[in-house]
C-alpha cells in the first residue's frame, strides 16, 4: 500500500489544530487505499499547541516533530519533507485555509503520472484590499526578472511524489523560498485551483513589514538582476557626467570663469550620493545571503519528536 503524509507546520495554533485533524480526519477517512500518515511540525510554538499535539499523536496515524524555537515556516516545511517517509508528500497549512477536500483529487493527479498536484488560490478574498494590490506587483515583479515563474496565488498547499520531495531537499539553502524551489526544481505539475476560504480561528503570523522582507528575499533568492539595475543605472550616471565634464571645461576655456551652479552642484552630488548608497545597500543584500549561506547552520533544530528515528538537518550536511 502506497504511504501519503500530510505534513502540517504548526506555530501557535492551539485554536485551531484540533478542528484541523478532525475535519482533515473525516477527508482521509473515506479515501481507501492508501496509507495515510499526518506529520505535524511544531515551529516552536509559545502556546499549549505542543500538548494539544501529544494528544493528537496518541492516535497511531499522527507524528509530531517539536522545533527548539521557532525557525518559521519555510524551516518546518524543510523538516517535515525531510522526515517523511511516504511515496506521496502533502503540504498542509494547520489553520484549514487549505481545504482537505481536494486530497483525493491531489493523489488522483500523482497517479495519473504527474510529479505534483500544486493548487492556487482562484480568489484572494480572504485578503485585505492593500495586501493584494502588493502581492499581484510582487509576482508581476519577480516573474519578469527571475529565471523561475511562480504562479500568483500559488501557496504551498502542493503534494509530491518521492523523486520531487528529494529534488526539494537537494536544495539545501539555508534561506529558504519554497515557491521559487518547486519551480526552480521543475517537474510535471497538474494546477488545481481552489476558493480562498478564511483562517478558521486563530490569527494570521504574517505582518505586512514580514511580507515585505519575505518579497525581498524571494526576489534576492533566484534572481541578481537588481544589481544588475545597479550597474546600468551607476554607468548611465558616470556617462552623463563625463559628458557634462566636456560641457563645462569648453566652457570655461570659451566663455571663461563664471561663479553661478551651487544649486545644480549640490542636487548633483545628492544625488549620486543617493545612487551610491542604494548600490550599496542591494549590493548588502547579497553579501548577507552569501554570509548566512557561508555559515551553513542547520535549518531547524529538533527539541523533542514522536518519530523513533527522526532526522535532523545537520546529520547530512
Ligand atoms: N507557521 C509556522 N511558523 C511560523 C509562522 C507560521 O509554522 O513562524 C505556520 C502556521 O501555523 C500555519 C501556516 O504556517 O499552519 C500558515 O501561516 P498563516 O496562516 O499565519 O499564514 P497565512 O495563511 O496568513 O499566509
Ligand atoms: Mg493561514
């Protein structure tokens, strides 16, 4: 029998994650067939949702790995892939925004010979008005000047088989930006698109400031065409201002010395000044990447699991 985990990051979500394995349970019930195992990561949460997890694993269905702190999502996500075990890998918010019901059809696609069943969300209601209008101008953004397409709307709310999974953890930057990564692997996919559906209790872990610096890394992470922009724009500026130069030397030797131009020197000079500060800070952004992928620390850290022989990140590398 073909084994399918469902790999659940958890933070804070003592609210919700009984209701999620109840109403994920009555799904996976009716599908026969297939051995069906729920790995539930706990990303360090502050609440009860560890105990409420134990419980959970009291079943023989549920696993439960625990982070020594929180790590963030993208890192729960890593841990559980790399502990699963079966044929198929699911992908599963805890907070039921990501509807059980499409399982069977997400098994049905591998089956068919699809490496991936990925989904997308058809609507964005869910969102507040101004997170949308951004999010549409990232993907518009990162799609033009990366070398991977990720799809608007496309969470992580995708099932894999075994030769995926282990292509997504070949990939073991330590800053990790799993949209990019499952395009970046590539692979036969089948797109099912879904109705977006609210948290169904609980508070959202995304700030508009985290999206933000979530955006900047996506868009650091698979592609080096802002400095590239940089360097246009630096010898489009020096160009200029070498023409210039030839302007106000043949001045001078012609008309001679005149006094006049502070106003025009000073906006100059700011704003170079402005160019070479912006250079420098995207030219940051990479050097921090490269600094934080140098140190090459290990993605999570396991505090405490039910799984007999779990795997830590760090025994591989
Ligand atoms: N999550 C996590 N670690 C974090 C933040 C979030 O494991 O540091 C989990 C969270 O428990 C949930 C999923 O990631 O299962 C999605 O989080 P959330 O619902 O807050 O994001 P949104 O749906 O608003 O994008
Ligand atoms: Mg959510």
């Amino acid at each position: 029998m073909k084994k399918v985990d469902i790999v659940v990051p958890c933070y804070n979500e003592s609210e919700v994650i009984d209701m999620f394995y109840r109403e994920c349970k009555k799904v996976t019930d009716t599908i026969r067939g297939y051995d069906i195992h729920y790995l539930f990561i706990d990303d360090g949460s502050a609440d009860d949702t560890l105990e409420k997890l134990k419980a959970i694993c009291e079943n023989p269905d549920a696993d439960y790995v625990s982070f020594s702190r929180n790590f963030g999502k993208e890192s729960a996500m890593y841990s559980g892939l790399k502990n699963s075990t079966g044929d198929m890998v699911v992908l599963m918010d805890s907070d039921l925004q990501h509807p059980p019901a499409l399982l069977p059809q997400m098994i049905e696609g591998i089956e068919e010979g699809y490496d991936c069943t990925a989904t997308y969300r058809a609507t964005r209601d869910g969102d507040p008005v101004l997170r949308t209008v951004f999010t549409n101008r990232f993907y518009k953004l990162v799609n033009k000047i990366s070398d991977v397409n990720m799809p608007n709307g496309a969470g992580d709310f995708r099932m894999m088989n075994r030769k995926m999974v282990n292509a997504v953890l070949a990939m073991s930057e330590v800053q990790r930006f799993s949209k990019g990564i499952f395009s970046w692997v590539g692979f036969k996919t089948k797109w099912i698109a879904f109705e977006d559906v609210e948290r169904a209790a609980g508070q959202t872990k995304w700030s508009f400031w985290k999206l933000f610096i979530y955006a900047i890394d996506g868009i650091t992470a698979f592609s080096t065409a802002p400095l590239r922009i940089a360097s246009v724009v630096g010898s489009f500026i020096s160009l200029s201002a070498f023409v210039y130069l030839i302007y106000v030397v043949l001045k001078t030797l012609i008309c001679g010395k005149d006094f006049p131009g502070f106003a025009s020197v000073v906006t100059l000079i700011l704003f170079i000044g402005g160019v070479i500060i912006l250079s420098c800070g995207i030219l940051g952004e990479y050097v921090a990447k490269i600094y934080m992928e140098v140190k090459n620390r290990p993605i999570y850290l396991i505090g405490e699991t039910s799984l007999e022989n779990s795997k830590e990140d760090y025994e591989s590398k």
